[in-house]
C-alpha cells in the first residue's frame, strides 16, 4: 500500500521560509509525476508544482521565483521537497504531497502553512 507522509509546515511570518518534505514508502511503479498541492480557506485545490519523471518542474505563477520544488529517488527512496521563500500571508493552506505512478493518483493527509503578515 502507498503511503504519503508530509512534514514541514508551521507557523511562519511573512517573508520568512519554510521546507516540506514528502516521504513515499510501499511499492510504487513508474512514477510519472511528483508534485505539490494547496488548498487555502474557502479556496479548491491548486497545484503548486510539480516534477515529472524527467525532471521538468511546473510551478503555479503565484510562487515562480519562491518556491523550489526537487526530488530525491536514489535507489528505493522517495522522497520530495518543497522549499518555500519569501512567505505570504496569501501562501496560508494546507499543502498536500501527491504522486502519479501507473495511472493513479496517490495523496498524503497534509501539512499547515500559516504565514502571518
């Protein structure tokens, strides 16, 4: 069974940095994609970047030049990080590690960022 495990987030000021990781343990074939999402209050999901199995990353247009999105796969380890910069009270949500392998979408339970102004 896949199972995701976020960590990282917190209470933070704005212009401050927080780093999020995701640990991805139990068999996973043919990762396609690895990425970050976010869901504030009131607001739906959005994808806050993404890495594909290339190594090509996406991110949203509100955090280009902010936030950094990599990927550690050596050998069995799956794990993926987000660093988050220059923080704004707008980035506050909750933010959820996903995962694409084999056609299937896999998710974690979340992380809290709150960034106070």
């Amino acid at each position: 069974q896949v199972q995701l495990v976020e960590s990282g987030g917190g209470l933070v000021q704005a212009g401050g940095s927080l780093r999020l990781s995701c640990v991805a343990s139990g068999t996973i074939f043919s990762i396609e994609a690895m990425g970050w999402y976010r869901q504030g209050p009131g607001n739906q999901r959005e994808l806050v970047a993404n890495i594909n199995s290339g190594g090509r990353t996406n991110y949203h247009d509100s955090v280009k030049g902010r936030f950094t999105i990599s990927r550690d796969t050596y050998r069995s380890t799956r794990r993926l990080y987000l660093q988050m910069n220059s923080l704004k009270p707008e980035d506050t949500a909750e933010y959820y590690c996903n995962v694409v392998a084999s056609g299937a979408n896999y998710w974690g339970k979340g992380t809290l960022v709150t960034v106070s102004s």
